[in-house]
C-alpha cells in the first residue's frame, strides 16, 4: 500500500545547513563550471521513464481503450478499442448515468465517508503533532518513534486487529460489558458506517501526522513566545499564530489522506462487506469481477482519476513549486 | 490570578488535556496491533479471546481446521515464499531503476525531463487500485500474449508503483548535498560517471539504504496489486491470503502470517540499518531518508 | 493464414535462406495482421454472427454465441476438431503438479493428499469467490489449470471458447458404474462429454434454531419472507452470487422461471433486493451460511443444503448442542432451488491425463463420500440411499447429514420438482448483472 508523500515535506527535513551552502555555490556558478555530455543525465533517467511510459502510462491507455471500448459476444469480457475514431461512447454515458441515478448514493457516501475521516484525521493529528513539537521535550525521540512504528505495520495488520477487537465476542464488547445499560453484543463488523470510518481514520491518520508534526515543528517557538509574553492565553496564541500558520501543511494533509481513501475498497471489505457502506473503490472492485462489467470498471477509474484530479494537481503543484524554491 | 478562568488564561499552564489525547492516541494506534500479535499465540480457534500460549498457529497443528499453521501449511508456506521472493525481486529491481532515476532528474533540464517527473509523480499519488485495474487489463488483453498474470505480472506490476519511492527518497537527499562534491570531483579530472560513482554515490548510500526496506517492507503488504495481478493460489502472497480469508474465517492463524510479515519488515529495516552503519558511517540522516519515503 | 512455405513452392531455396525468409515472415506476418487489424472497424465482431450453434438442441437463435440447455431441450455440445480429447491409455504425467481451480473449502485436502501419494503427484489449489471471478481469470487463458469446478449455467460460454477440453470417457470407468442415472446423460452436456457431476445441492434458508425454532419458519405462509423481517436487522445473510440472490427473490413471489428473460422481473427483483437492504441491512458473503451462522454472526443466511451440512465443523466449541443450533429449510414440497455442480478439465491443462484420473478418483464410491463428509456436499452415487444419509456415520464420527437436518438431503425426484438456474443468452445474463449491481451499490 502507498501513500502520499511529499518530496518538499522531505527536503525541509534534510539539514537547512547544506541548503545554505548550496545557494553559496549556486552564486559561484554551479552548474555551469563543468560541462556534462548532452546524453549524461537523460541516460540515468531514460530507464526508468521508460518503464513507466510501457506499464503506467500506456496501461492508462488500454482503460480508455477499454472504457471506449466494447464487449465480446460470449464472455461479455472487454474488447479495447485503441483507434479513437472507432471509439463509442455507449460505457461513459452508461456510467454517468448510473452515478446520478441509482449509483448517486455511493458517491455521496465516499465523500461524506472520506470528509468525516479527514475531518477526524486533522483534528487527531494536530493534536498529536502539537502536543508532541510543542510539548514533546526531552521525551521527544520517544513520541516520534511511536509514532512512526504505525508505518511499519501493515494496513492490512491494522484492519486485521480490529476485525479481531470488533468481533461479536471481541474485546470491544468485552469492555462495553462493564458498563451498565450499554449494549455489548454490537456486532459491530455487521455493516455500521461509524466502523467502517473508524478504519479510514485507524488506517490513514498516521500519515497525516507526520508531516503536521514536521511543520509544526518548524514554527519558530519565539513568536509563540511572543504571543504568551503579551498575555495571549494559549488558547488564543494558538487561534492567533498557530493555526493561520500552519494551514498549508493541514491542507496538505489532507490532500495525503484523501487520495487512498478514493481509491480504498478493502477498508469496507473487511470492516463492513455490506452494499450499504460500498465507497466509489468497491464499484470498481466489483465491476472488475463482475462479467459484463469490464468497460465500466475502465470508465469508473476514469472517473475516480477525475475526482482525484483536483486534489493531484494540488499535490503536484505544491511539490514542484517547494523544489523550485529549493532548487 | 486563580480560579477556572485564571487557570484558562494562563499561558504557561500544562496542557493535560493534549497530553492524554497524545498518549490516548498511542494506546489507541499501538495497542489493537499487539493484540492481534498476542492472539497469534492463542491456544483456542479464537481470534477474538485469548484463551491461552501456545504456538499451534505458527509451527503446530492446530485441531479441526484445515488450513493448519503458518509453517506448515503448504498452503502458507508457498505464501511466505512468494511474499519474500517479490520483495527481493522488486527491491533490487526498482532501486537502482528509481536511484539513476533521481540523479538524473535532478540535473536534467528540459521538457521532456519535466514530464518524466510529472509521470513519476502521478504514479505516486493515484490510488493503488488504479495502477492495479490498469495492469490487470493491460496484461490479460492487450499484452495477452507476452505477460502471463503470475510472478512475472506481479513484478512488473509492483515496480512501476514502487519505482517513485526510491526516487522520492534519494532526491530529497539530492537537495541536500547539490551539486558542488562530484563538480570538484571533476575539476581535479575525474570523468562524469567516475565523479557520479565514487562522490556522489557514497553520500546517496543512506538514502538508497532506507529505498531497500522501503520497497522491501512496502511489497511485503502490497496486496492491491498483487491480488489483481496474482494468477493462482501458488502466486498469491501471505498478505492476499490474509485479505481474503481473514474476514470469512478470522482464526488466528492469520494473525500469526501478518506478524510474520511485521516480523520480516523488522528484519528487513535491522539489515538496512547494519548496513547503513557499515557503509555509511560520517553521515546523517538515514532516519530522516526513512522519514522521507513517508512523509 | 496460408503457411509462409506454401508460397516458395517450387522454387529452391537453400536451407538457410529460407530460415532467414521464415523468420522475417514470422516477424512481419503478425505485425501486418495487427495493422490490418487496426485498420478494420474493432466493433464489428462484438456480436456473434456464426449461424453454427456451438451443440445441438438447447434454445438457439442465430447471433447467439451458444446454445442454451434446458431441462426439456438438452444440449449435445461440438467436440471441436481444434479441440480433441487426449488419447487413450497414456500414463500419468511425471513429476507434475495437478493445479486445481476451486471454489474456498469446497474439496477434502485430504483426498487430494492421497489422489496425490497414489500418482505421484504435487497438487495445489486455487480458490475464487464466485463464477464471474473464475470466468474473468479463466477466460484470458492465461491461467493453466487441471481441474475446474464449473456450476451447470456457465458450459455454454466455456465449451464455445474452448476452454474445456472434452473428455475421454475411457478414463472415467467410475462414473456409467457409480453416477446417479440422470447424469449418464444430463440435458446440460448430453453424453457428458465435457463434465462430470460433483455435488448436489438444494437452496434453502440456513438459520438459528436458538433465535428461530423450525416450527417458526414451517409456520410461516412465506417463509422467504424471514429475510425481509426486522426484527433479525443486521443479522441476515444472502450469498456473494447474482444468480442465488436473484433467484430468491422470484422464489419469494412464487416465481419459478429461475431463468428469465423479462427485463420488468429482473428489475423488479433487483429492486425488491434493495427492499432487503433497506429492511434488514442484509449482507452478502460466501461462506455465511457454513461459518457465520455456527459462529452466530448470522441469524439468517440464504443456504445450500451443503454448507449446511457442514457448518458444525465451523461452532466454537465442539458440543452436541451447538450442533443443533444450526437449523435448515426447504420447501416441504420441494419445489425450491436445487443444482448440481460439475469437474471438467480446462483445454491447457498441462496434466491432463491426472486430471482424468482425477475426475474418476473423485466419482469412486469411498472417496466421493469421503468428500461429502467433509465439504458438508451430496454426491450423486448410487450405493448412497438418500435415507440413510442421516444415520449412517461418516469418517467424521457424525452422520453425513444430522437428523435435525433432514431437509438438506437431496433426493435425485428433486431435479423434477424444483427449479434450476441454468445459462443465459449474454444480453439477458447483463440484465441479471444490472440488476445485482444496483443492489451492490446499495
């Protein structure tokens, strides 16, 4: 599984130091003191960019070939059409069709499902991420190893321990037991929204800490002096300063978070399995398994890979202008 | 000042309240997991009680259920074969790949080079299921003949998602060291490729490190595309296996395969480290690369 | 395509000169044919337009790709000339592997575990989740299995792709000696050319005798109506498969065409499936009815007999009285559903002479019901007297069948009173596939 990243994140983690230096030899002429044959640097990057033009680019290729495409007559399977002047529409106006007739509730579900959790996503890693920059001190290294250890855990483990803590008999309901008048025979896994955004958040959130902490870390700790030294209470120094401060690197959270969350169908499969908590993900799942359902599991990525284009050409902006800025 | 509203106003007071979030937040993270790594050792069928130690799941033969053990099902054991056979393949494939990569695109101009890095980072930021469904469809239509869903597919398939990893690691690196060491390199005379191998490659060494248990430990999970692209029960990996039963019979017996895999993430990111320790000794930040690859 | 030699006759070409010729024909050839193919319009051909059936008998129409098998229309399958049974009286292959492509939980290790010490052999089993998952794997012909496990409404697609190799029935002594009569001929592969039966099945509603006592569910006027009830919400069951779930619901209306082709049932079908989601939150799974139930995860969940027979391997602890916590029902008059899966061997089979002796290990009278012990499934033999199903002790230290459970013995009368769903034309067969999407997407 893979998530967000941001090259710009990680550069501002490397030492500022070197940065510095840098400039100094940028000024001295840098790059253009030594001379390079023309092919030596595309020769380092041509392997791989062809890679990726042969298994990523052209298999985007066979989904449109795919969604334009048509069906075989016996297995209904796809039958890609890779000529655009032969290409028909019949799929994309079918899928259009469904998704604001009677397919309108999953995609209104995947967005109230994916901004709950990124609602609770933000609020549980700022407060982790400030607790641990502001307040971490010397136990500092401990917080931030702890926080990491989540990376190193599968998804999958993840979803795994709360399919055994949500169990009829599991833990969850062991402990509600102890408390009078609640139900704690909840079979929770039995298709509750509530369990399969807790998975969203479980799953997701500690990518979104990460990279709040780094900012938040980064704020100069003596303009919320300052604030507190002209008797701001906390509260206020941090509606103030803090926060304004650090609205791009919420954003940008955010954007980390919701791309997998789009593309997510295994959260549901495991925690729910129910068609009432079906997110735009599983559409596609089922239609790849579905006979029939091959073009309109092609038009169903383009139209995540629409939905996700606002969110990506963020991502892709922020990041190619923190490499400018550094470069 | 005193009071409640006293106590508000006060800007140097503790903050108790963030700290139990903190702390409740680490419980809340940490805890389910090891659970689940406890309950591998349950001595009942149970994935939801602990009823008592025993390794029956892991090298046993655990009664009245067929899938047995992790160890000794041939069932599982071809899993954990395959699972490390990917992970191997595709981290010495995809490194490298993603290494010249990156110092390629950070010193090639141009517009062709802008587009090779726009490409590198969609394939980093669409949903997995995508790249998945996009294989998955190019391998048994258009390419029927050539690629065979199986290793081979799975290969090609984790590579052209993982390949932006080591590149993302080891450019954030490349902004940090420039360009100066390999120029001076070559100002006392050494040929490009000689100043690239014995300069820059060596300050590269943490972060292409931290690229080995990042593909490494990130291929052990993957089970998006190694489901699509798997081609029978032989190519399926422990993480598939697990994703597919796990929610139809939740015995722990995959609670013992999914700690298996943490346990070999762990190894995995130990040998990297021994390795950055030998290798890479005078330099910083293997930790920060690693932070890097997750940021 | 001519051959390229077919083009050099009576010219002399030297030796090497025509392996250079042939080589670079070999390179051209498919390319040009890829580029003529480009240039022709790709949509032509999405429609069957052979006017040769693939079998005789069956309902056809031109422009249908196959021919489907009914009851009273039977269908002889083509032994396509490109597609012939292997020979007889070869050995066993050596060293192999028999790859089997199953559905979860649906065959004893075990016998195959010995199928495999007797010849020799590895064996390794691949499992899917329902037939439209096979049928995408099974259809790009990349996967090469041994042995497949199709249900009696999918023959039709694969026998005229020829992913099916038909049978040589010298093989399978076992099947004229041991097999229900109806099955030396079925109407779905008359002669049984391509398949041989596997299991018998009824549908039926798998439930909760501690939540529900059977003389609650036999009460009921329409005991289909129990998924619809409230009162168990959360709790309900039906199984991952359009044609079973679809089926119910026409059931429930006393509709017992399990085929149809009119698009206004389907629909209505598929709408009365929201009606349940909306009723009762039902879920869809494989394998509720044989774990979830035993485990109490479900108090309802649509049932074949099998699963049912086998669900009390699956309670948390071994005890007689949660045996009996498993309850099954069928229509007393057993007009419901009821099917019959078969073994065929996929035409690239690289052992297709294992997998023979495969189909035939699996038809012994001792190991089919070995089988059934374990997989909970009724085989077809004819030395096992329906009746005594429910006494007689397998090797599992239990009847085949618990007495409580009467219901799920199969009688070889119930493929002439109940219902079979059986294959659809394509275009119909998506009108199913529309109608179970809408309800997936809830």
């Amino acid at each position: 599984m893979r998530f967000g990243t941001r090259p710009g994140a990680s550069s501002r983690v490397a030492d500022t130091a070197t940065r510095a230096s840098r400039r100094r030899g940028n000024k001295r002429g840098g790059g253009e003191g030594v001379w390079y044959p023309r092919w030596f640097w595309p020769s380092f990057a041509t392997p791989a960019s062809l890679y990726l033009l042969v298994f990523f680019v052209l298999p985007l290729y066979v989904i449109v070939s795919i969604a334009f495409g048509t069906v075989d007559a016996t297995f209904q399977s796809p039958r890609p059409i890779y000529q655009p002047w032969f290409w028909t529409s019949q799929y994309l106006t079918k899928v259009t069709r469904d998704a604001v007739g009677y397919q309108r509730g999953v995609y209104i579900r995947t967005f109230i499902y994916v901004f709950i959790a990124s609602v609770l996503c933000v609020l549980i890693a700022y407060t982790v991420a400030y607790y641990v920059s502001r307040f971490g001190g010397k136990r500092k290294g401990l917080f931030l190893t702890l926080l990491i250890a989540p990376f190193f855990v599968s998804y999958l483990m993840r979803m795994l321990a709360w399919i055994n803590l949500l169990q009829i008999e599991g833990y969850v309901n062991k402990i509600l037991g102890w408390i009078p008048f609640v139900p704690h025979k909840v079979n929770w896994l039995g298709g509750y929204p509530w369990t399969v955004v807790l998975g969203l958040v479980y799953g997701y959130v500690p990518y979104m800490i990460l990279p709040l902490y780094g900012f938040l870390d980064r704020i100069q700790q003596s303009l919320l002096e300052a604030g507190r030294d002209l008797g701001a209470s906390p509260a206020r120094t941090f509606m103030r300063v803090t926060l304004p401060l650090s609205r791009q690197a919420i954003l940008a959270g955010i954007v980390i978070v919701t791309l997998p969350m789009f593309g997510d169908y295994y959260t549901n499969n495991l925690l729910s399995n129910s068609p009432k908590t079906q997110m735009v993900g599983n559409l596609l799942d089922n239609a790849v398994n579905n006979t029939g359902q091959g073009p309109l599991a092609a038009v169903l990525v383009l139209i995540i890979m629409i939905i996700l284009l606002v969110p990506m050409a963020y991502y892709l902006r922020s990041t190619s202008n923190e490499l400018k800025v550094s470069t | 000042m005193s009071g409640p509203r006293g106590w508000y106003r006060n800007p140097w007071r503790k903050p108790r309240v963030l700290q139990v979030a903190t702390w409740g937040y680490l419980a809340w993270s940490i805890l389910p997991v090891v659970i689940a790594i406890v309950i591998s050792f349950n001595s009942g069928r149970s994935s939801a009680t602990f009823q008592g130690f025993s390794l029956q799941w892991w090298n046993g033969a655990p009664q009245g259920d067929a899938q047995g053990s992790l160890f000794k099902s041939p069932d599982l054991h071809a899993a954990i074969i395959q699972t490390i056979r990917l992970s191997i393949i595709v981290m010495l494939i995809a490194v490298p790949l993603g290494v010249a990569f990156a110092i390629g695109l950070d010193r090639w101009r141009g517009r062709v080079a802008k587009t090779a890095n726009f490409t590198m980072l969609a394939s980093f930021v669409v949903p997995e299921i995508i790249i998945g469904v996009a294989l998955f469809y190019t391998f048994t239509y258009t390419l029927n003949a050539a690629v065979k869903l199986g290793t081979t597919a799975q290969i090609i398939g984790l590579i052209a998602f993982q390949v932006s990893y080591p590149v993302i690691v080891v450019r954030a690196r490349l902004l940090s060291i420039g360009k100066e060491y390999e120029e001076a390199a070559m100002d006392l005379g050494a040929p490009p490729r000689a100043a690239i191998r014995r300069v820059l490659l060596p300050m590269l060494y943490p972060a292409i490190f931290a690229s080995f248990a990042l593909v490494f430990a990130d291929v052990v999970d993957d089970f998006v595309t190694v489901r699509y692209l798997s081609g029978g029960s032989s190519t399926e990996t422990l993480s598939v296996k697990i994703y597919g039963a796990v929610r139809a019979t939740p015995i722990p017996v995959y609670n013992a395969a999914a700690s298996f895999m943490l346990f070999t993430t762990v190894v995995a990111i130990a040998v990297v480290y021994v390795l950055y320790k030998r290798f890479g000794r005078g330099q910083e930040g293997s930790a920060a690369d690693f932070a890097a690859g997750q940021l | 395509m001519a051959h390229p030699r077919e083009r050099w006759t009576g010219k002399e070409l030297d030796r090497r000169q025509f392996l250079a010729r042939a080589a670079a024909a070999g390179v051209a050839l498919p390319s040009l044919a890829a580029i003529m193919e480009a240039c022709s319009n790709p949509r032509e051909g999405t429609t069957s337009t052979s006017k040769d059936p693939a079998g005789d008998g069956g309902l056809w129409q031109p422009g249908w790709p196959y021919p489907l098998a009914r009851q009273d229309k039977p269908v002889t399958w083509n032994i396509f000339p490109d597609n012939q049974p292997i020979a007889s009286d070869l050995q066993p292959e050596k060293n192999a592997t028999l790859e089997i492509y199953n559905w979860d939980q649906y065959i004893w290790p075990k016998i195959i575990g010995e199928f495999a010490d007797k010849y020799n052999c590895e064996f390794k089993i691949t499992t899917f989740n329902n037939m439209d998952e096979a049928l995408a794997k099974m259809r790009t012909g990349q996967l090469s299995f041994d042995v497949f496990f199709p249900t009696i409404d999918v023959l039709g697609k694969l026998i005229s792709s020829k992913l099916l190799q038909p049978l040589n029935q010298d093989y399978i002594p076992n099947l004229p000696a041991n097999v229900w009569d109806t099955y030396q001929d079925p109407f779905y592969d008359a002669g049984w050319q391509y398949t041989v039966p596997y299991t018998i099945y009824t549908t039926g509603i798998g439930y909760r005798t501690d939540v529900i006592s059977k003389d609650e569910i036999e009460a009921m006027s329409n005991p289909y109506d129990i998924f619809w009830d409230p009162k168990y919400k959360g709790q309900v069951g039906i199984y991952d498969d359009y044609r079973e779930a679809i089926s119910m619901t026409l059931l429930r209306h006393g509709i017992t065409d399990l085929n149809t082709t009119d698009p206004a049932t389907i629909q209505q079908a598929g709408q009365d499936l929201i009606d349940l989601l909306n009723a009762t939150n039902v879920r869809t799974s494989i394998n509720g009815a044989y774990v979830g139930i035993p485990k109490g995860q479900y108090q309802v969940h649509q049932a074949w007999s099998g699963d049912i027979a086998a669900a009390w391997f699956y309670v948390p602890q071994a005890t007689m009285a949660n045996y009996q916590t498993i309850g099954y029902w069928y229509p007393k008059d057993r007009v419901g559903a009821v099917n019959n899966d078969c073994l065929a061997i996929p035409a690239n089979s690289k052992s297709p002479v294992l997998a023979h002796l495969f189909l035939n290990y699996m038809l012994d009278f001792k190991n089919a019901m070995n089988n059934f012990s374990w997989v909970g499934y009724q085989v077809p033999q004819k030395q096992a007297d329906p009746q005594t199903l429910t006494t007689t002790k397998s090797v599992q230290g239990e009847p085949y069948i618990f007495p409580w459970l009467s219901e799920a013995v199969v009688q070889e009368e119930d493929f002439k009173t109940g219902f079979l769903e059986l294959e659809l034309e394509p275009s119909v067969d998506a009108l199913w596939h529309e109608a179970w999407s809408q309800f997936q997407s809830g």
